[in-house]
C-alpha cells in the first residue's frame, strides 16, 4: 500500500509529498523500516528501495507463489524527495541537510518536520536500514557500515552477504543523523553505503537488492527465500584497517579499477596525467595489499584529494 508519510505545501507552487509503502501483514509499526535519498543526489539507493517495493508489492499480489512476506515492511524510497528532483543533496529551499535535522519536531521548519515523520515512521522497526552512497567524486564498495555497534548488530550486519563490513564509532560531532536518533530505540541499525552518487551503478544496485531480498529471508520476514550464502567471504574491517592515498600533484587522475578486487602492495591502479601534456606525473600504486574499498571517479585532482582506500584484512 502507498501512502504519504508526509504532505507540504509551498508558497508559490503546488504542494509535494513525501510518499512511502507499507507491504506486508498490518501491524502496529513495521518489522523492517528501509530509507534511502536522505541526501537527493544519491541515486543508487533510491532505486534500489523502489525496486525492492516494486518486488515486495508483486509478492503481495501473488506473482512469486513460493514466496510469502509474514511481517510488514516500511520503505522510504526518497527522504528528500525536492532534492531527488533537482540533483541536489541538501533540501533545495534552504539548503539544509535533512541528516543533520535529527530527531526534528513537529513545529519547526521543513525540514525538522520532515526529520520528525520519518523518526516516528521508522524508529520502532526491528530492523532499520537507510541507505547512502559516497559523493559524485568517489564510488564505495558496497557495504555495510556500523556506528558503535552492538554484538547482535555485528552478527545481523552478515545476513544482507555484502563484501564489507565497516565498523567506526558512533560520531560524538554529529549527534543529530538520523543514525543517532534510531540508536536510543531498541531494535536494530544498519547504513548502507552504495557505490557513487549522482549516478544509478546497475551492477551495485543488482547486488544490493539481492543482499536485501536473502536479509528479509534470512531474519525470517520474507518466507521461501533461498537463503544459500553466496560465495564470497565477508570481511569486517575497522577504522584502523583502512589505507589511504592521497594526490601527491594535481592532474587529470584516470583508472580502470574496479571496487570490490583485491589488490597487492604496489599495484597500479591508475595514472595521474598532466593536464596539459598528457605526460603521466604520478603512478598510483596501492599501498598495502588488500581490498580495493573506495576510489575517485572525478578525473580532475588538486594537491591532497583521496584517491583510493585500500583495506588490510583484519
Ligand atoms: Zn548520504
């Protein structure tokens, strides 16, 4: 079922509405609550949610007969639904940043409303997931990422089968995310972290919504799922397990690199190029062996940007 989490009106044109889906079994708050495109220009996971209740609505209908949703799913495919329309990350009237607007009010301005409806929507789930990619610059490995985890959070982070997982702790600057905010309640919280943004990357939003579909499985609200583990292992790194290479000169960086390979130490992994001459002024070598995690997708650099993160597994 389709409704509005949330209707506005605006001074000077029509009014807009942030829409969500229920899916499932009614209920008194939903089993799993998924959010995405809290930032605007974060496309990946805005198309990995409305694919996904595309799916789970065609369950419902009967279309997949072997599979059965026993609880009741919440998801949010667009926060900022303003911002998904012009390409912009900040709410586009006041630019403010609706992750940094946490945990809202009812009476305050836009954007701490719209902070507020998505708290009380989704802060008693379960299991809460919300989804980010990195910036229009630089692509993440698809991956799991934990803020001051609990240790069943730790073992439910390997049910969605991702790569990675990245632990760091909880930020004591930016105490008004939405991730903060869903911490105080119990249940459960996950962040995604999903290629680039600006861009939908087919190949990362085919896996994660796989990973999505085997995670309702596996926690047993999606029933018929086949839930075999997929192959590949799953690491779990830490802040310290993380290298990083920064531009030593400015140029024109260029890379064939996938995220996701595992690299040995020295390894080229692209080329910075005088943007004039086209002459190569710096081979960019991974510094340790280890998984390609994080790389920069703009080709123009100046002095001190990061350019790669290779992890060390731990
Ligand atoms: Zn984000």
């Amino acid at each position: 079922m389709k409704r509005n989490l949330l209707c506005m009106t605006a001074p000077v044109r029509d009014g807009f509405d942030i829409p969500c889906h229920e899916i499932g079994p009614a209920s008194a708050y939903p089993a799993v609550a998924l959010v995405a495109g809290l930032h605007g220009d974060e496309i990946n996971g805005v198309f990995i949610l409305s694919r996904l209740a595309d799916f789970l609505n065609n369950v419902e209908e009967g279309k997949y007969p072997e599979l059965r949703l026993v609880r009741r799913v919440l998801i949010i495919p667009a926060v900022n639904v303003l911002g998904v329309n012009l390409r912009t990350r900040t709410w586009p009237f006041d630019k403010t940043d609706i992750n940094r607007m946490f945990p809202g009010s009812t009476m305050g301005e836009t954007t701490q409303r719209i902070a507020y409806a998505v708290l009380e929507a989704t802060k008693r789930a379960d299991y809460r997931i919300d989804l980010h990619t990195a910036s229009t610059d630089f692509e993440e490995i698809p991956q799991v990422r934990l803020h001051g985890p609990t240790e069943a959070e730790r073992q439910t982070a390997r049910k969605f089968g991702l790569p990675a997982i990245m632990e760091r702790s909880l930020s004591p600057v930016f105490t008004t995310t939405m991730m903060c905010s869903w911490k105080v309640w119990p249940g459960e919280s996950f962040l995604l972290r999903i290629g680039q943004g600006g861009t939908v990357q087919l190949n990362h939003c085919q896996r994660v919504f796989r990973a999505m579909v085997s995670f309702l499985g596996r926690i047993g609200v999606l029933e018929g799922v086949d839930i075999a583990l997929e192959d590949e292992e799953i690491c779990h790194f830490d802040k310290a397990s993380a290298f990083r290479v920064y531009a030593e000169k400015a140029g024109t960086f260029v890379s064939d690199s996938q995220v996701g390979r595992w690299v040995r130490a020295g390894q080229e992994l692209g080329y910075i190029y005088d943007s004039f001459s086209g002459n190569v002024i710096e081979k960019v070598v991974a510094p340790i062996a280890g998984l390609l995690t994080g790389i920069r997708r703009h080709p123009l650099l100046f002095e001190g940007d990061l350019i790669l993160r290779v992890n060390r597994k731990v």
